[in-house]
C-alpha cells in the first residue's frame, strides 16, 4: 500500500503542498549533489522527485512546517498555496517527471527530514567531487569539502577534531587532477573503509 496522495501508476497530479508534506524545490545540480550528501547521512534520502524537463530541478518532500532558513542556499520552500506535479509509483526513470527515490512502502510516511536537508545542502554547495582512492579498494567518486580534501576533516563523515589516520587519496579534475593525501577517523576507519 501506497501513500493516498500519491497519483495511481504511471499518471502525474498536481498536488497541493502543506497538507501532507512540503518540498525543497532545487536547482539539478545542486539537488543532486545534496542527494549524495544524504546517501551517506542516516537515515538517508526520502522521497524525492526529479524534474528533468526544460529547468532540472529536483523536489525534497520534507513534513509539513514553517518556513525554513534556506538563506544562501538556491532552495526554495514550497508549502500552503503551491502546487507541486507528483508522479505516480511506476514512473522511476527519466526523461520528464519521476521519482529519484520513490516513497517506501514499508514506510509511507517517511519523509526528509528537514534539518538533515538543510545541513546536506550547505555541505552540497561547499564541496567538490572527487575521485577517493584507496589501494586495493575500487576508486568511488564522493563530495568533499575543503577540510576533507586538506586531511583536516574525516573524509567520510567530516568529523574534525578528533584522532584521524591516513586514509588514501582523493583527486579533483578541478585542480588539473591534483591529489591529496586524506584522513579518517577511528570508527569510519574499522567500519566503512574496510
């Protein structure tokens, strides 16, 4: 069973904002980077629409709330008299409207979680992509801020300040394929680099 907002199969409805959820309306680019943010952020990304018609753009469906502060941010909050075109269950693939990451149906009412939006896209509009390289480990392209690139920041979770430890390399085609020697803290170290 699916949410009773969303449209049957493979139609598309306008559907108004602020009754069941709200949405962050972004730019392609950077929706798409806040995106890979989330997939390394628990609990991960909720439902969420791409719009890849004439101005990509993507659409986080967050719960139902005041405005929140996306000053300097290109996100725009959709709520309370905006209409949002919502694709039904079978649209997953593009071109046009579809679903980037379909509602669940073991947790219809699992949306975005605002705060961890919010947070995904200030560290989305702060980073780079880059190629992460560990020997014997397949490269994986991530986004890295500043402080990852530099060793001073976890290159997985970010956390500073703590004990970190060599953890491969990573290189950006922005800086001409440059590599740096990067870090990793304690617990991502004996979890997910191995």
């Amino acid at each position: 069973m699916l949410p009773l907002w969303l449209p049957p199969y493979d139609t598309v409805h306008a559907i108004q904002a602020g009754i069941h959820w709200d949405a962050i309306c972004l730019p392609q680019q950077v929706g798409l980077a806040t995106l890979a943010v989330l997939d390394i952020t628990p609990p991960g990304p909720g439902p969420t629409i791409w719009d890849t018609r004439r101005d990509p753009r993507l659409y986080l469906l967050t719960p139902v709330t005041d405005r929140p502060d996306l000053t300097g941010t290109p996100g725009r909050h959709l709520t309370h008299g905006s209409h949002l075109a919502v694709p039904g269950p079978e649209l997953l693939t593009p071109p046009g409207l579809h679903w980037i990451v379909p509602p669940t149906p073991d947790a219809l009412n699992r949306l975005n979680d605002l705060a961890t939006v919010v947070n995904a896209i200030r560290r989305a509009l702060g980073a780079s992509w880059v190629t992460h390289r560990i020997p014997g480990q397949p490269d994986r392209e991530i986004l890295a801020t500043h402080s990852q690139i530099h060793g001073t920041a976890c290159i997985n979770c970010s956390t500073d300040g703590t004990t970190l430890r060599p953890a491969g390399h990573v290189y950006t085609p922005a800086l001409g394929g440059c590599g740096y020697a990067v870090t990793a803290c304690t617990p991502c170290l004996d979890g997910a680099l191995q």
